[in-house]
C-alpha cells in the first residue's frame, strides 16, 4: 500500500472505521478531495480498490504490533 504519514494529524482512538465502526488506523484523502478512514481489516480488504481513488494514505497499523510502554532499540 503506498503511504503518506502525516504527523500533523494523527489518529486516535475517537477516529472510527467507517465500514465497521472499530478504531481506526487508515485515513484515506481522496483525489475528490475528501476522506475515509478503516480499520487495519477494512483497510487491508479494501487496499486495491482505495489506492486507485486514493491522494494520500495515512497507515498506522503498525501501532497494532508494538507494545504500549516498551521503548524501540533505538530509544533505549
């Protein structure tokens, strides 16, 4: 999926799927000029389709895999 973070803006748990309503973790700027945001599931089933009509897509899912609390290697 190509991705554009945008640290300005970044998600947080009041941000919800608009598929399914869980939190999300892809924002979708559309060449239309509006957006969509998914949860990793939606996003992930969706991913062809969002990157023909997407302008930016802004990926968090990463935040899935690491552990609240623990600093990376390159923190410690």
């Amino acid at each position: 999926m190509t991705t554009v973070l945008t640290p300005a803006s970044p998600l947080t748990a009041a941000d919800r799927c608009d598929r399914c309503g869980a939190q999300a973790y892809l924002r979708v700027v559309l060449l239309s000029g509006g957006e969509l945001l998914f949860c990793a599931h939606h996003g992930r089933k969706f991913e062809p389709e969002l990157k023909k009509i997407a302008a930016e897509i802004q990926d968090e899912t990463e935040r899935l895999t690491s552990a609240p609390g623990t600093a990376s290697d390159e923190e410690r």
